[in-house]
C-alpha cells in the first residue's frame, strides 16, 4: 500500500485562524494608529480621484501654548465634478486628507448638482480660510482652532456661470443651492458654523471634522435668522 501522500495529510491539518493583531508583538501607539488613519484617508482622497492636489510639506507652529500642525496635508485647487467639469478652489485649500477629501465630495456630490439652469454651472469656491495656527475666533487666549490642526476649511462665497458670485451672507441668493448646501454641510461635517451662529462667521461658513465625546455635533447656521430681501 502506498503511503498518503504529504499534501493529502495537510489537506486534513486544521487551517490557522487569521485573528487580526493577535499576533502583533505591540499595538500601535494612539499617534501611529491616527498616522494609519489619515494615510487612508490620503490613500482614498488619491483613489477617488475627485480632486486636484497636491501633497505639500507639513506644516507647523504654536498658537499660545498649543501646537498647530499636519504631517502630510494636500494643496487642493480643485474639485473635479462627474461631468467633466470643474470647481476652483481660490485660494488653494491646504488641509488634512479627511477633510479635503470630504470637501471635495461635498461640492462634487451635494453642491454642483444643486444648482439650477438659472444659477448656471459652479465654478468657482472663493475659500475665506483653511490651515491657519490661531486660536479660535482669533481670540488671544482661545483654545486652538481647528485650522491649526489643518481640520477647518471656511467658504466665503461660491461663483456661478450664469449667477455670479454670491457670498455667503449675501440677502439674495439661490434659495435651492443655498438650502441644499446648508443641509449637506450638516450631514458631511462634524461642525457647521454660519451666519445666525455667532458674530465670528457672519460672512462665512465655516466646516470641519472635529472629533468629539459621544458624537455631538454643531450645526448652526440658520439662513432663517437672516433678514430676507
Ligand atoms: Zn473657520
């Protein structure tokens, strides 16, 4: 009788486990495990193809006590739209790979869509602030912004092929993109700051991603409050 040969004997071994990071000598550390995250981010903002960007040195300083900084944040100029066109940015976004590529999302997939024949195409994103080492609101003595973790981007006012440019606490504007916009910032980002919140964006919209307990997120940007023409 022959013998079993040896590949059938292993056909009958158990087969290992796969147990992900069972096996992993260390975990990562909290810092490496965000580096991970954010290189997927840049990894998906890359792969979507959705953008123009480009991948820029970090960027750093100290705002009061705290550290401002990204490792690897994009110069976006961009946002690339499903039908061929464009979307500038001016001027550029510099910002960390999540929120730039959340942005582009939001303009390619919430915004551009939103417009009417009357509005015209969008053309252009007129960008009041993305990385910027400073407290919040500028205020001396204020907690660091989130521009200064390259987490923030702030929009002044979007331009229109047939509607021109339209700012963002201007009193007459396309209620369809405006509403759409307002509704979609809310969904996309963790915070949505614009005329109606407070003083400090009175004529911009401020968005970005902060990270906070259970969740909560702000969303206070009441174009109700405003007064209509
Ligand atoms: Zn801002």
């Amino acid at each position: 009788m022959p013998l079993p040969r040896p590949a059938a004997l292993d056909m009958k071994a158990p087969l290992p486990v796969a147990r992900p990071g069972a096996d992993r000598a260390s975990v990562p550390t909290p810092k490496a495990a965000v580096a991970d995250a954010e290189q997927a981010h840049c990894t998906a903002l890359i792969a979507a193809n959705i953008a123009t960007f480009e991948h820029t040195a970090s960027v750093s300083g100290i705002s009061g006590e705290a550290l401002c900084g990204d490792e690897a944040p994009v110069r976006m100029t961009a946002v690339k739209l499903a039908d061929g066109g464009s979307v500038e940015l001016r001027p550029v976004v510099v910002a960390r790979c999540e929120i730039a590529l959340q942005f582009a999302r939001w303009v390619r997939d919430d915004l551009a869509p939103a417009t009417t024949p009357h509005d015209g195409a969008l053309q252009r994103l007129e960008i009041a602030a993305s990385y910027s080492c400073r407290p919040r609101n500028h205020l001396a003595g204020a907690r660091l912004s989130e521009h200064g973790l390259a987490n923030a981007i702030d929009v002044r006012a979007v331009v229109l092929s047939r509607g021109g440019r339209v700012a963002i606490n201007d009193l007459v504007r396309p209620a369809m993109l405006f509403g759409e916009m307002r509704r979609s910032a809310c969904a996309r980002f963790t915070t949505v700051l614009g005329p109606g919140a407070d003083a400090a964006h009175a004529d911009h919209l401020h968005v970005d991603l902060a990270r906070r307990r259970n969740g909560y997120r702000i969303c206070q940007w009441d174009p109700a409050n405003e007064p209509m023409p």
